[in-house]
C-alpha cells in the first residue's frame, strides 16, 4: 500500500533533527549540530547578510525618488515598528529552539506551522536562483575591467572597441537651438562634434511629446493657442503618446512643430560616455534580446562568470558554518575599507555639494504619499533580510545563552548606518558624474542630478551603467573600477551564501537527506540550483532576471512574517509563555509590554496591510505597455505578468499545502514543560 501525502509529510517533518547542546569549537557538533566558533563569527555572518548590494544601490535611488533625507523618517519609522522587532523574534527563534526556519515550530508543539518554514525556504531558493546572476555581472565587468588594463582603455568607455571590435561609433543626436545662436559656426567643435559650452543655456532640453502641437483640422481650432500655454492640454490629449515627428504627421488633428524660435541640428560627437556605457551594459554584457520570448541561446561570457560564482558558492558553504564561518571575516570587512576609500574620494571630487545637497535637504511633500512609506517598509525588508528563514538558521549555529536583542538592535545599526554611508558616497559621486556630462550633454547642466535619470540612478543602472561612467572619469580610473567591484562582489557573496546556507539547514533539519554529509548535501543544492539558473544567462535572461526579482518576494515575506508573530502570539496559549520562560532561562532577557504588543498586535496587522497592498498592481513590470528592444526596453508578453504571480504565490501554496497535510492531533504532541526543560544544562 503506498503512503498517503498526509503520512510523507508527518514523516518527514517527523524526522526534524532533535535540539543541539552548546559548541564551542566552529565545526563541532552536539546532536549533530554544527556551531560558530565564538560570537565574532555569528555576528560577522549576520552583518554580511543584512549588508548587501541593496545597501548601496537601492537605498540612495529610494532617498533620491522619495524625498531625499525626508525619506528617512518612514525609513527609520518602518526599522522599529517592524524591521528590529522581526529580526528580534527571528534571533530568538532560532536561538532558543537551535533548528532553523521549518524545526522551529515542531519544536514549539505547533507542527502544522511549519509550512511557515516551506514557503520562506522557497522563496529563498528562487532568491538563489537569480540574485548570484548580479554577481555574475560583476565578475564579468572586472574580467574585462583587468584584461583591458595594457590598453589603458576602460571597456565601457566611447574609446574602447564595440561589440564586433570595431571602433565605438557615438549615435547622431538631435539638439534644438534657438535662432539667434543657430547659425554661429563655433556652435559645436569641427573635430569633437561637441557643442559649445558657452552656449549651453540656447539649447531647448524638454521632452519631444511636449512639442506636438494642435492646428486648426477638423474641431480642433487651437492655432491661436501659444507654445507654453498649450503644452499642458496636449499632455493629456490626442498627442501624449507621441514621440517623434512621423508618427506626429499621422495623428489626425496634430501637427509636428519645433518649440517656436527653435531650429534642429544634429551632431555626432566623439565622445559619448553614457550611450557608451549603457550599450557595453546592453550589448556586452547582456547581449539583450528583443524581449523575455526570445531567449537568444546562451550567454557564453555570463554563462562562465555564472558558473564560477556558483563554485564559489560550493567553496563557501560546502563544510557549513565550519567553512562559511571564516569566509566573512573578509567578506563581511572588505566593504567597510573600500566603502571608506570612496567616501574619502567622493567627498573631494568636483561638484560633490551639489550630489550631498539632494541627500540632506529633505523634500517634506513627499511623506504624504503612502507610496514612499510602502517603499521605506520594503527596503527594511530587502535589507535586513527578515522573512527568509536565514536569521533564524544563522541564530540556531550561535550560543543559546547569546543576548540576542543586543546583537539585533547592533547588526540593525550597523545594516542602517551603511545604507546612510552608501549616501555619502554614492551622491557626491553622481553630483561630480552631473558636472562630467554636462561638457558632453548641454541638458546636463551640473548642478541638478536629477538630469541623469536617462543613465539610470537605480538598481543595475546606478552599478553598472552611473557609477563605471564616473570611475571612469576620475584620476586612476583601473584602481577605482577594480575596487567597486570587489566591493560588490563581496557585499553579494555574503548574501548568496547565507540564503544558500538557510536552504541546507532547512533540508537538514527535515530530514529529507538522511545521514548525507554537508559536502554532499551542499554540492547537490548548488548544481541543481545552476541547472535552474541557466535562464538567466541566456540573451533573454535579464527579463527572466527581473520578473524573478519584481514578483518572488512581493507577498511571501510579509506573509510568512505576519505568521511569526500569529503562531507565537494567538494560536496556542502555551506557545508565548514557554518561549519567554526559555529565553529567560537561557539568556536572562525578560520582553516588556512593548514588545508583547508589538508582536501580538501591531506587526501583524501593518504585514497583513502589506499583504493586501501588494495587489494594488496587477502588471507589476508594465508588460502591457512594453516593446521590444532596442526600440524599447524589452517585449514582455502577457503571460510573463501570469508567471509572476504564479513565483510569487507559489510559496504560500505550498506552505498552505503542508499547513493542511500536517496531522492537527501533533499539534500537542509535546508538551509545554518538556519543551521548557529542553536545552537545560
């Protein structure tokens, strides 16, 4: 008789290894479970965990979007409602009970919760999945960056070679100039084809779609209305979504016209950095597809730096914490040094008061949009990692008798005081890359950043297309490039192996691999996770990459959080008392009233909310609207939004599956006292 699904899942949760005395020697095992040597150790991996890549390129662009140092007050108001007080109870979970993220509630008595545990550790798989490809990017730039080094040529540069070897051709740009300066003859340089800086202040910088007017055809008689006036209305009307002059000719009711006193000109110039960078980024490194139908076939250079990530990952991680718990004494230092080495530079560079100013002086306005506290939330999140099941694996390898609300609220500190260093960085640096493109761009004028939002002040555009544009522009270019990048690398590894790691702990506490040693176990995760990968490499894959991105974690970390704080708080009566006698016990911490309210009462509500806002948006990645590249930025077809959603819900399914599979009876399988008397010395 085969076994029904209701008995394989008992069995298996059944089979959770049973909770590990202390250690003291990293690798040892009591029980069977492997401990960090000291504290240091637990503490670097949890710092290298919540610093990561979002620390340095989404938390600037969210505080230039939002309201520049206003930003900071829903940023800091979402860290102690919900970021501190989840990265507390997480801690504490995984410290007291010594399992990680699927043990932990068969440990409390409460087995069925443990679907909590499958829907975080497949959400932090599909994490694996596609956030190592950034690191592949990475090693990519600095291959090319150390290859290129006899040229003397950064490869991202209008110097350097394009896609087929030949030299980069600059494309032709369109300029509108007003009359009077239209015909002077040292309007742009006769060799540079770069306008005359002098004259900067004669060029018309709007959007074109501005410049569709109406004339008299038909009903329309708007022939009298003047340019400015008329501007407004046109926005909203026949002409919004027109973009270039033939599609304005075949609108009925509009006509093509130049902003009045204004002739077109075009030029093209030697020298073009950003349209260089963004095609090295698009034609190099991505060798980008039409759109997410098309894969294209393999990536060959990402396919290799892909690879080489992943046994690097394999090399980390392969003992557990025996081997991983080492690595972060670099990983998790390194940042620090260069992120101090940028600071020094980009406090000294020209222009860098104009970057500082849109960092400090705050937009106040802006705090009255919910989307900037909904965004503040999200970035505590993403950056201290809650909700993934990697806080609660790393606390079970510490010392159960360790003061985890002080490692919290220090590792919430330093995770907050890096994201605000990032800033002194990253914007003095964009403010000197302001000044830079304004000798090559007349609407670039210096001393506004936000004229670089066509380069990219987010995500990949900020790393790999804003900040090689400006290292390429400073003194010792090679020496600047090398060391961002190995800082990526770093702040990146760090977080891959952590999530890989949460992964195994899962996989081991289940039981699901038996006896298989941790050489194994890890070798078999890492190539099946390469296997399913391979997608993002493809010439298609930054589509892949991106839906990965925007849908896997939408839900199911304020889902599985919001749970946290339900199973121990409201669904067995016992569950709270025997957590706060066995904290007391192991570590003399005693939780106030604040805390208990926080947990019982407030974050569950705020998670829920962030549960239903997160259907506010259908076609997350605007898929609808889409075109094909290079005409746009990438086809995605209809299906790709129904994909999404399908990785993002698909977590909470299997955790609800699991939830309804686990026999209720276990529920009190174990009793509140010998849970108590567990662990004690």
């Amino acid at each position: 008789e085969q076994p029904t699904m209701h008995h394989q899942l008992s069995t298996i949760m059944e089979s959770s290894s049973e909770e590990d005395s202390d250690g003291v020697e990293t690798g040892a095992e009591e029980g069977g479970r492997q401990q960090y040597a000291n504290k240091c150790e637990l503490m670097l991996s949890l710092v290298g965990y919540a610093v990561g890549l979002g620390n340095v390129w989404r938390f600037p662009s969210l505080c230039f979007e939002n309201g520049g140092a206003a930003f900071l007050i829903p940023y800091f108001a979402s860290l102690c409602l919900l970021g501190l007080p989840l990265f507390i109870l997480e801690l504490g979970l995984g410290q007291v009970y010594r399992q990680g993220t699927l043990g932990v509630w068969k440990k409390m008595g409460l087995p069925r919760l443990q679907g909590l545990g499958v829907t975080a550790t497949i959400c932090t798989w599909f994490v694996s999945l596609y956030y190592i490809v950034i690191m592949a990017w990475t090693t990519y730039y600095m291959f090319r960056t150390v290859i290129a080094m006899p040229s003397g040529i950064l490869p991202w540069t209008s110097e350097a070679p394009g896609i087929n070897g030949a030299n980069f051709t600059c494309p032709t740009k369109e300029y509108y100039v007003k009359d009077e300066a239209y015909g002077n003859t040292d309007l742009f340089n006769n060799v540079t084809e770069l306008y005359n800086s002098k004259y900067q202040a004669d060029f018309y910088c709007e959007q074109n779609h501005t410049w569709c007017n109406f004339e008299e055809k038909g009903p329309l008689l708007l022939q009298d209305t003047s340019f400015a006036d008329n501007k407004t209305s046109l926005l909203e009307g026949a002409c919004s979504k027109i973009m270039d002059e033939q599609q304005c000719n075949g609108e009925t009711g509009c006509a093509w016209r130049l902003p009045p006193g204004y002739s077109k000109t075009f030029h093209a110039p030697t020298n073009c950095p950003a349209a260089a960078a963004v095609a090295f980024w698009e034609q190099q490194v991505l060798q980008q597809s039409s759109g997410m139908d098309n894969l294209g076939g393999f990536n060959i250079g990402l396919l290799l730096c892909f690879t080489f990530m992943w046994i690097a990952t394999y090399l980390i991680v392969f003992q557990g914490v025996a081997s991983s718990g080492k690595v972060v004494y670099v990983t998790a230092l390194l940042p620090y040094f260069a992120l101090g080495a940028f600071l020094i530079r980009a406090l000294t560079l020209p222009n860098a008061s104009t970057g500082l100013r849109f960092f400090l002086v705050p937009d106040f306005s802006k705090l009255l949009d919910p989307v900037v506290w909904l965004r503040a939330v999200n970035q505590i999140f993403y950056s201290l990692g809650v909700g993934f099941g990697s806080i609660i694996a790393f606390a079970s390898y510490g010392d159960k008798h360790d003061d985890f609300v002080g490692n919290a609220v220090k590792v919430s500190i330093i995770n907050c005081a890096t994201s605000i260093l990032a800033g002194f960085v990253v914007f003095p640096i964009l403010g000197y890359l302001a000044l830079e493109m304004g000798e090559v761009d007349p609407c670039i004028t210096g001393n506004d950043i936000n004229q670089l939002k066509d380069i990219g002040l987010s995500g990949s555009g900020l790393a790999f297309i804003a900040f090689p544009i400006a290292m390429s522009r400073m003194p010792l270019p090679f020496f600047w490039a090398i060391l961002f990048f190995i800082m990526l690398l770093c702040l990146g590894i760090d977080s891959q192996f952590a999530v890989v790691e949460s992964v195994m702990t899962v996989i081991h506490d289940s039981g699901i691999a038996g006896k298989m040693p941790k050489p194994a176990l890890s070798g078999i995760l890492c190539l099946v996770s390469w296997v399913f990968g391979l997608i993002f490499v493809t010439k298609g894959g930054i589509y892949w990459f991106n839906t990965f991105d925007y849908y896997v974690c939408v839900i199911a970390m304020f889902f599985v959080t919001a749970l946290e704080c339900v199973g121990l708080m409201w669904v067995s009566k016992d569950a709270w008392t025997d957590f706060t006698i066995k904290v007391k016990k192991l570590t003399g911490i005693s939780f106030g009233n604040i805390t208990k309210i926080l947990w019982k009462f407030v974050d569950p509500v705020l998670l829920l909310g962030l549960c239903c806002s997160a259907f506010m948006s259908f076609d997350i990645m605007k898929a609808r609207s889409s075109e094909p590249y290079p005409a746009g930025a990438g086809y995605l077809p209809e299906w790709s939004i129904y994909v999404g959603w399908k990785l993002g819900l698909l977590p909470i399914f299997a955790g609800i599956i699991v939830f309804i599979f686990i026999p209720p009876g276990d529920d009190d399988a174990r009793s509140p006292t010998a849970l108590i008397n567990e662990d004690e010395e």
